[in-house]
C-alpha cells in the first residue's frame, strides 16, 4: 500500500511471497520519501505493472528482491544510484528493454539477478567495471550483439549465466581473466569462432562450463585440461 512509504524511519519492508497485487507506489519520490529503508522485499506476489524511477532515490537500500512478480517494462537506469545495493534479484518477471548502461553505477552491487524475462539489447560493456559483482544472471532472455570483453575484468565474478539468447561473435579471451570463476554457460546462442585457449587460465576454481548449441568450430584447445576442477 501507498500508506508504507509514509513510514519515514522504516529500515526493513519484508512483503515477499503473498498475494498482494496492484502496482508499487512511488517509493523515493518527495510523497513516500523512506529515507532509512534498507530492505525491500516484495517478490513472489502477483504485482504488476512498471517499476518506478523513484527507487533510484532509495539510496541507503542494500536488497531489492522483486522477482517472481507480473512486472513489465524497462529495468529504470535511475537505479545506477543505488551505490549500497548489494543484490537486486528482478528474475522470472516479464520485463522488457534494455539493459542501460547507468545500471554499472551499483559499485557494490554482488548480485545481478535478471533471468527469464524479455529483455532485449546488448550487454553493456559497463558492466566489467563492476568489480564487487560475484553472479551475474542474464539468461533465457532475448540478449543480442556480442559479449564484451570488458567483463573479464569483473575479478570476483564466480557465476556468468548467459545461456539461452541470441548473442553472437566469438568468445572473448578476456574472459580467461576470471580467476574467481565458478560457473559459466553461454550455451544456446549463435556464438561463432573458435574456442579461446585462455579459458584455460580460469583455473580450478571453474567446476562447470557450457559451450552447447552455438556454432564454435575448430578443434578444442588442449589448454582446457588444465581446467582440474571441471565435473
């Protein structure tokens, strides 16, 4: 209800998995202010409709979990001020759009949860400045253009889950680069080109690579058996 943005000294709004529907209020806009909130939890409800630029004022927010809702629309670039959010969890919505570059803003951002949705464009580049990011989730959306190299210097990155678009090109080298990495699938898209050896310098830490369903040719780089930990 509009009513709880008028609680000016609430730190924590946890709302998630009932069946509230409607749309959310402006909260961070001059009538529902919420100078203080920290925690807005509303995922798994029946809500609806757009997300307001207005949350990019909620500048002491560290979660925004909003996932397994009706949402539409475009994901506001406003939220790039959100210097505290620590994780922003938007999947299993049906949000549309692209990705803005402004979203790079969130500098300790952890989380970037944004599979299952609509969403359209490229990845910003941007994004490899976001040096506290450890997952990074932009699968089963309608993702294009090509991966950019600049994510391989998202140094703490341990999940990139990129699968089920229609991304293109080859795969970047740079992405060698992270050594943190655990988890990566970029299956189920139109990649082309040749495996890259660097993938070899990801290291032990990787225990599951997905390369399926794109159209790589050439022959597989004897470097990648220095990948000990692959199950």
């Amino acid at each position: 209800p509009p009513s709880l943005g008028l609680m000016t000294n609430l730190v924590r709004a946890y709302i998630g998995i009932n069946r509230l529907d409607g749309t959310i209020p402006p909260f961070g806009s001059t009538a529902y202010p919420m100078p203080k909130l920290r925690s807005l939890h509303i995922d798994n409800n029946l809500l609806r409709g757009t997300l307001p630029v207005s949350l990019g004022n909620l500048t002491e927010l560290r979660t925004l979990p909003i996932y397994g809702c009706r949402f539409t629309g475009t994901i506001p670039p406003s939220l790039g001020n959100l210097k505290s959010l620590i994780k922003f969890e938007a999947y299993d919505n049906r949000l549309s759009g692209t990705l803005s570059p402004e979203l790079a803003g969130m500098q300790n951002l952890e989380r970037f949860d944004v599979f299952q949705n609509k969403l359209t464009g490229t990845v910003p580049p941007e994004f490899g400045s976001m040096s506290s990011l450890l997952q990074l989730m932009l699968y089963n959306n309608q993702l294009t253009g090509t991966i950019p190299p600049e994510l391989g210097d998202m140094g703490s990155l341990r999940y990139l889950n990129l699968w089920g678009n229609a991304l293109t090109g080859t795969l970047p080298p740079q992405l060698g680069q992270l050594r943190q990495l655990v988890w990566f699938d970029v299956s189920q898209n139109q990649l082309e080109g040749e495996i890259p050896a660097a993938l070899s310098s990801i290291g032990s830490t990787l225990i599951y690579m997905k390369l399926s369903s794109n159209s790589l040719t050439g022959s597989i780089p004897v470097e990648l058996g220095q990948l000990s930990s692959l199950k």
